[in-house]
C-alpha cells in the first residue's frame, strides 16, 4: 500500500513507532548528541544564532511542531536571535499528492530531500503568517525538515504536511500489503490472515480475498476492515482444498492496490502421492509416500478396504510417522487391493475419509495383486488308443460357475524319465459341463512304456495338482 497513509502530520496527528515500524534514521546533527528519535517522530535541534551554525545548545524529539515560546525556548538559549531546526526522514511508501503548511513569525523555510518547497524569511516580530504548498512526493524515503529563526519578540512556529484525499489530485494506488501470514485453527477449520501496516496516511482500509488452488476467480472474504487481521468465516468441510489469499489496500481517494503476494493455506497435511509393490516371495504390500514437512503434522494411518461381515469397509492397519508401510502377508489371490494413508495434524484432525473408494484421490492406492492361487483340484485322466497313438482325456467336474482355471495341460515322459513333455496346452470349451480336453499322442508300438499325468492351469500360471499318472505301453505290432 502506498506510503501516504502512514505519514504521520509532523503538526498532530502523528503514529507511534510500533504501529508504523520501519527504519528509524538518524540526524547528522543528533549523531554527536547521541539522540535517536521514534520512526516518523522528528529530531529538533536549539541554536544560539539564526545561522544553524556551530554545535546544537539542545537536540530532544517532538511529537509535533507546534510551539510558542515568550522568551527562551531552552536554558542555554537566548530570547531573540535564535533558530531551531526539525528534521525528520521517512518512507512514503506510493508517495501522492500533498499538502505542506507552515505557519510562523519571523523566518519559516520547510524542505522537502533539501530543496526549499516555502521560504517565509523576514522579521516580522510578534505578527504570524502562513503559507501552503501542493505537492507530489515520489514514491519510497525522503526528507522533511523545517526552520526556524527568531530575530525578536514572541516565537510562534506550526508545520504539517497531509495527503491531497480528493480523487481529482490522487491517482496514485497504494504500495500492496507485505508480511501476509496465515493461521489454520485445527479445531474451528477457519484460517486467520494477518499483514503488516501500511505506510499511508490516507489509508481507508484492506480487504481480504480467498480463492481455491487452481481457480482464477478471487472471492471477497471482508470488502472492507481497518485492522490488519481477520478470521475467513469458511470452515472447510474436508480439510483437503487448499486456498491462497491476498490482502489489497483502499485509500480515501478510491484508489485500490495490486493484491499481496499468495499466501497459500493447506487446512491440512495431505499424503501428495500413494505408491505400492507386492512381493511374491513375502506376499507382503509395501506402501511409500513422500513425508510430510509441515509444521502441524503428527501422524499417518494406514487403512486397507477389507471385506467385513459382508460390506468392504476402510479398516486401520496401524500408525506411523514414517512414510513406509509393509503390511502382513496376504493372499495372492488376483484381485485388487485398496490401501488410503491419512494425516492426523496437532489439532487432531484427519484427512478426510469417506466410506467409498475414490481413485482420483492422491492417497489413496489401488494395488492389483498377483493371483497365487493355484486350482485347487486336479482333473480326472483316462488313457486308450487311437490310430497311430495314444488317446488321453483329460476331465474336471468342477461346476462351471465357480471354476478357477482356463486350461488343461497333458504330458508325459518315458519310463525312468525324470523330464516332463507337454502333449497338450489347451483351453477348454466352457460350454462343455463337465471341462474335457482330449488328444491323440503319437507313441511306437515298440513294447516302450510312458506315463501319462493331466493338470489344469490358470491365467496366472498357476497349476493344479496333477492327475493320477497313468503308464501306456503299445506291444510290438
């Protein structure tokens, strides 16, 4: 915001240092006295001559220039031939149009970066009198300083300078508001902004303005308040939406800032990324997700979507402040898993976490599970001839409806043979009840014996136990 609604009227009306904070300069004539003065308060310094010249009789603060003295303004001072000296620097933050006032008898000059802006320079005893001057104060820090001699009689002295309000003269908009920090309460789920003050005098006040991450459109949460903090009445209902604010300052004039920079809000940690492995040899799922940095973590739960008494529910696996999880073997049986990992902050809220499956959402996993399963019966296995050969058959009476197969394999090996050959690796036709598969395999009649054994297999590549074996052997034709 801009800088002319914290400059404090040098002739009333002036902030204290702590509301204004900032740079606090010192005068080259009060180094040597050791004298530092409040932000914005300027310095006075007391000579013994109209002159400003030699060592200051007296160098203090004054909250106001605005004195009428009688006789000596200060022990060590004269009564007549005496000046005194104000100086102040200080930032103007957008700068503006505005008004500098002076009044005095005797000598007034008033400088605005030391070049003379009023020059009332003459003797003019106990009569006072008084001059105004518009003006346009550049953006940033600048000095003000005010003379004043006292040749004879009374010495009478007021200054100000005050921002030009009118939107004819003021175009200028206001500096944006800096120092924007954010405060999620856990229990309320609301978010407290708060900002630093603004250096305007002509300041009217800020408003406040929310937006959802990714959205472009800014959502007014107070059009207008003069504090610099405010709570958003919105309690979010997830703790997942995360939002950015910015603060803009108004001035009297109807000027209105650029927007502070974003100050992001994630009511809540939230697990970025969910990712997973099964290890055949364990039948164990690990799960790994980035850990979390933010100030109000406290920990992870692990959930897996079990079926229990008849419905799939999110059941908690355990809680961790790591970001790994292993969980305890499982059965290898084909199907998807379903895992969710949520963060609990200090406050004790926990991510959001409804009761069905959401495969958008960053935390939680659809993991498919390799089946391990193997058929669990072996098929029926008969041996005859056929021209030129042997014909196996190879039958499962499974019901069609829960069969967990979706083909038949027939081998066979020599006697005393340790090695196994394929014959047939055939899907059956599942219109067929009961499954059957035959083939006619070609065998010498030479008096040689082999033994024959069926199994079923599944898409996986799992066999199931293998059939009685039976021994063929052709004679000698």
């Amino acid at each position: 915001m801009s800088s002319k609604s914290l400059v404090a009227a040098l002739g009333g009306g002036v902030m204290s240092a702590a509301l204004l904070g900032g740079l606090v300069v010192v005068a080259p004539q009060a180094a040597a006295a050791g004298v530092v003065c409040p932000t914005n308060i300027p310095l006075r310094t007391f000579y013994k001559n109209t002159s400003f010249s030699g060592t200051p009789v007296k160098t203090d603060c004054d909250t106001t220039v605005a004195e009428s003295w009688s006789g000596s303004p200060a022990a060590g001072v004269p009564t007549n031939n005496f000046g005194v000296r104000w100086w102040v620097s200080r930032d103007f933050g957008s700068g503006g149009p505005f008004t500098f006032t002076v009044s005095a008898t005797d000598g007034a000059r008033v400088y605005l970066d030391g070049v003379r802006k009023i020059d009332l320079w003459a003797n003019t005893g106990d009569t006072a009198r008084s001059r105004s001057v518009n003006l346009t104060v550049p953006a940033g820090r600048h000095t003000v300083r005010v003379d004043h001699a006292n040749w004879s009689g009374a010495a009478k002295v007021s200054f100000s300078y005050t921002p030009r309000t009118s939107a004819t003269y003021d175009k200028v908009k206001p500096l944006a508001p800096t120092g924007v920090t954010t405060a999620y309460n856990t229990a309320s789920r609301r978010t407290t902004v708060s900002w630093a003050g603004n250096k305007e005098m002509d300041l009217a006040g800020y408003s406040l303005h929310r937006r959802a991450v990714g959205s472009g459109t800014w959502t007014a949460v107070t059009a207008s308040t003069t504090g610099r903090s405010f709570t958003d009445p919105l309690v979010n209902p997830d703790d997942r939406t995360p939002y950015s604010y910015e603060v803009r300052a108004k001035d009297r004039a109807g000027n209105t800032s650029a927007g502070s920079a974003d100050a992001l809000v994630r009511p809540l940690p939230v697990v970025a990324s969910l990712t997973g492995t099964f290890d055949k040899a364990t039948r164990r799922v690990t799960l790994k997700w980035p850990l979390n940095t933010e100030p109000h973590f406290d920990h992870y739960t692990v959930l897996s979507n079990d079926l229990v008494d008849g419905s799939y529910v999110w059941v908690p696996l355990g809680i961790t402040k790591g970001s790994t999880w292993t969980t305890a073997p499982l059965a290898a049986d084909g199907e998807t898993r379903h895992y969710r990992v949520l963060v609990t902050n200090d406050g004790g809220t926990t991510t959001y976490s409804p009761r069905w499956l959401d495969a958008t959402a960053p935390h939680e996993l659809w993991l498919a599970v390799p089946d391990g399963i193997a058929p669990a019966s072996a098929p029926d296995l008969t041996v005859g001839s056929c021209e030129g050969g042997v014909l196996a058959t190879a039958t499962d009476w499974t019901p069609a409806p829960i069969r967990d197969f979706s083909g038949f394999e027939i081998a066979r090996r020599a006697e005393g043979a340790t090695t196994w050959s394929v014959v047939l690796n055939k899907a059956f036709d599942p219109r067929l009840d009961p499954a059957r598969v035959s083939v006619c395999a070609p065998q010498a009649a030479d008096g040689a014996a082999y033994e024959y054994r069926a199994r079923t297999y599944d898409d996986a590549g799992n066999y199931s136990p293998a059939s009685v074996s039976r021994a063929v052997t052709l004679p000698r034709g």
